[in-house]
C-alpha cells in the first residue's frame, strides 16, 4: 500500500498496512448525495423558455463540479493517499494527495502505545491510538484507526519483541 515490499530491510516483514477508518468518508459521501440531488433538482426547474437556459444548465452543472470536487472527491483523495503501515522493525504513516509526506517510527524507538475511543468509536471500532517515541517528535496522535485493539497490541507485541532482541516477530 505505501511501503512497497522491495523498500523492506531485509528480515524485515509486513505486520498490517492500512487507511484511517472508513468514518472519514460519511461526511463526504452525504455531500455527494446532497450536491447531485440539488444539482439535478437545479437542472430541472430550470424553465424551457427562459432565455439563458444552456447558460444557466452549464452555471449548475459547473458549480456542481466545484462543490463534489471540494467536498467529496478531494476528502476521499486524501483518506485513500493517508497509509499506516507496521512492520517488525518499523510504523511508517503516510499522507499527501499531491505531495507525498512519510514518517517513520522505529520499533526501537517506541516508548508508549495508548488508545482513546469515545462511545461512537468503539461502536465503530475505530479510535485514536497514541504513540510515544523517543525520536524528535515525541508524541505522535493518530485518529480514526481501525480495529484500534488489534492494531495497538501488534504494535505493543512489536515493541516487546523489539526490547527482548526479536525484531524479526519471532
């Protein structure tokens, strides 16, 4: 997904790669529905014998345009281009539609793994996971994450791994 297997170490192996939780595109989605259905509704009421009638057809159909664009295909864009990936030796987050931003956090490196969900998350299955490194950062927040228990306790299981001197998950 966005770390290609020949940029793996060798030794090292995909644990989980995966996009921020589906929950992100809901908003976008009702956009696409509301924006089409005004759009359409637009287009039909315009009356048959008004004078400007292709002008006015092109004015709803190009402003349609815009709007999906802003509200709907660029937000899908984005989640689609944002990729965690966890290996044995590293999690590596990705993001950037156009310009491509990569960070990656040594198993090594990780101090703390903590994760919040509210209600509607843990419905969801989704939440917010913490990590805690002792790189530049610091502390890196990461929200909407699926399966957040499976993804925090192979990271967990990965650090633990790390610390006993099994970074090949052994």
């Amino acid at each position: 997904m966005t770390l290609p297997d020949h940029h793996l170490t060798q030794g090292e192996r995909r644990v989980r790669s995966f996009h921020p939780h589906w929950k992100r595109l809901v908003v976008p989605f009702i956009a696409l529905l509301l924006i089409a259905a005004a759009s359409g509704a637009a287009l039909y009421f315009i009356p048959g014998d008004f004078a400007y009638v292709s002008y006015a057809r092109i004015a709803v159909v190009v402003i349609g345009l815009i709007l999906l664009t802003i509200w709907s295909f660029v937000p899908y864009l984005q989640w689609k281009n944002t990729g965690y990936v966890l290996t044995t030796h590293r999690f590596t987050i990705s993001t950037g539609v156009l310009n491509k931003s990569t960070d990656e956090i040594p198993i090594t490196k990780v101090n703390t793994v903590s994760s919040d969900q509210t209600f509607a998350e843990r419905l969801l299955g989704c939440g917010t996971l913490t990590v805690e490194s002792a790189g530049d950062r610091g502390e890196i927040v990461l929200k909407d994450i699926p399966k957040i228990q499976d993804v925090r306790t192979d990271l967990f299981r990965l650090v633990e791994d790390a610390s006993d001197g099994e970074l090949d998950g052994r």
